[in-house]
C-alpha cells in the first residue's frame, strides 16, 4: 500500500455524499490501520476570530490573519482543532508531514494567532474525516477520490471557493469527463 499523507483527496463528481461533494482533504495520516484528513474547502459559519472568542483566546483586534473563517474539517471530533501551516517548531503537539506543511492539534499555536509568533499561513479546522483499514482504498477504487501530492499554494493562497477547481485542474485531465466505470475490467 502507498500511503497518501501529505496528499490531497479530490472528491470526484461520482462521489455525491453531502458531506464530502466536491470536497478537497488533506490526508495527515495513512497506513494499514486506516486514514485521517482534514476537509479545507468548506468553511464553517464560525470566524477564528468568533473561535478565538469561545475559547476565551485574547487576541489583537484588526488583524488581517485572524479574518478568515474556520474550515470543517469532517463530520469526526467536531470538537477537536487542527491548525495546518508551514514548519515552526515552537508548537506541543506539531507533526511535521513535509518540508512545506505542519499539523498541530495544541492549545499553544491558537493564543499566538494574530502574535509575531504565528505562522504566517494557517488554516484552521474543526473535525476531521476518518477511514477504518481499507475503506479508503475501497472508495478510490470505487472512482469517489483521486489523489494529488499536496500543494501549499493551494492550502495557503487559494480561495477556498477555488481549491476544489484548483485541485481538479492538477490531476491533468477534465474531471467531468470521469465515468463511474473508469478504471474497472
């Protein structure tokens, strides 16, 4: 089995579970036992500024970084957080998944959101996807995801709104011509 961390999970036009249409997951885990990821394409009704607020989180008021929205990041732990950015070291619980992208699940990196010592990129989630042993693998067979290596210029610099088209436009061939037979003898 090749593992898909630090890839990217493009739901295909087959795949029509209103949870995941037209979805784009960054995968942070995958092996034998099953596989984890984070949706960053549909953003949550709540701010990180409203999330800040919850949490009791001071923070600098106007800061441009704090204006995006949070992500939901699966139907999984919706009260769990995840942030992704690029490499610091600074975070407790931080898994670096390349020279590009960091995932941290620790209080710490949220109170310095909007500080000198913030990522300078970040995208927040609440939740996240899950798939046991083998189910993945089941629904890529199934034509539901394609994958892609991930790529921080869309993490970071797509508009939500885009990434899913973005993503798509990678893989090198219009994904609308995709029928629910491909790939099957």
């Amino acid at each position: 089995m090749n593992s898909l961390q630090n890839h990217l999970l493009i739901a295909t036009p087959m795949l029509n579970d209103p949870m995941f249409k037209r979805t784009v997951t960054y995968i942070c885990e995958h092996n034998e036992e099953g596989a984890m990821g984070l949706v960053i394409n549909q953003p949550a009704d709540l701010s990180v500024t409203s999330l800040l607020d919850k949490l009791e989180i001071v923070y600098p008021e106007n800061n441009q970084h704090l204006q995006g929205s949070v992500y939901q990041g699966g139907p999984v732990g919706r009260e769990r957080g995840f942030v992704i950015h690029p490499p610091q070291d600074n975070w407790r619980a931080s898994q670096k998944m390349s020279d590009d992208i960091m995932v941290t699940t620790s209080r710490d990196i949220l109170e310095a959101l909007g500080s000198s010592a913030a990522p300078p990129q970040f995208l927040l989630t609440l939740g996240y996807s899950g798939w046991e042993a083998g189910q993945l693998e089941e629904e890529l067979g199934e034509n539901s995801w394609l994958a892609i290596p991930a790529d921080p210029e869309l993490l970071f610099n797509t508009p939500p709104s885009e990434r899913w088209q973005k993503a798509t436009e990678q893989l090198g061939f219009d994904v609308w011509q995709l029928g629910p037979d491909v790939g099957h003898a």
